[in-house]
C-alpha cells in the first residue's frame, strides 16, 4: 500500500514535498566546497540544480571533497537524488568542485 498519488493508469507517481527550513546552497570555485549543515535523519532523497557545470561527491563527513574524478553534474538540470537511510546509511553532505567557472548549487531536501 502507498499514501502517494496514482496516475489514470494505477500507477504511483512519486511525489515529495519540499522540507521547510532544509534548503542549501554550495558556492562553487576551484576548491571544493560542501553544504554548512547536514541534511537531516529523516531525509531520504534531496534535489539538485547547478547554475554551471559541477563535480559531486557525497559522504557522511563535512570533510568530503569533490574532485574532477567525481561525478559530472550539468547545469540547468533539476534532479532528485537518494541520499539513503534506514539500513544502508545516509549520506549527510554533497562537496560540489566548479568544472570550468564558478557558479552556485542549490539543494532541497525532500520528505
């Protein structure tokens, strides 16, 4: 059973809301730079959108670095990512690293 909303089809489309008082943003330059505050426990999936091109890293440290080995991230996309959680762990921060000029990522966190 499932509390999401169904399609005409009986198919649940997936839908979260936006989590009041959760947004973050990573200024992004030639350092790698991470959000200030973790995400919270209960947040399972999280959004993204970059204004430029970045690289990614996730981890459960506000010491994790991306790097340009990491995930390539385009910009102008809005994107829902799994951050995990239960049984399999959480990430708690994204590092975010400029690919070619600086620029800003927004995330909200979804519940």
């Amino acid at each position: 059973m499932t509390l999401l909303p169904k399609d005409s089809n009986d198919n649940v489309i997936p839908a979260l809301r936006i989590k009041d008082g959760a947004a973050h943003s990573i200024s992004t330059s030639v350092t790698p730079a991470v959000n200030a505050s973790a995400f919270d426990a209960n947040t399972r999936v999280i959004s993204l959108y970059a204004t430029k091109d970045v690289y990614l890293k996730f981890g459960v440290s506000d010491t994790v670095e991306a790097s340009s080995s990491d995930h390539f991230f385009p910009a102008g996309i809005y994107y829902d990512v799994s951050i995990g959680g239960g049984d399999s762990g959480q990430y708690s921060y994204v590092s975010a690293l400029r690919v070619a000029e600086d620029g800003v990522v927004y995330i909200s966190e979804k519940v």
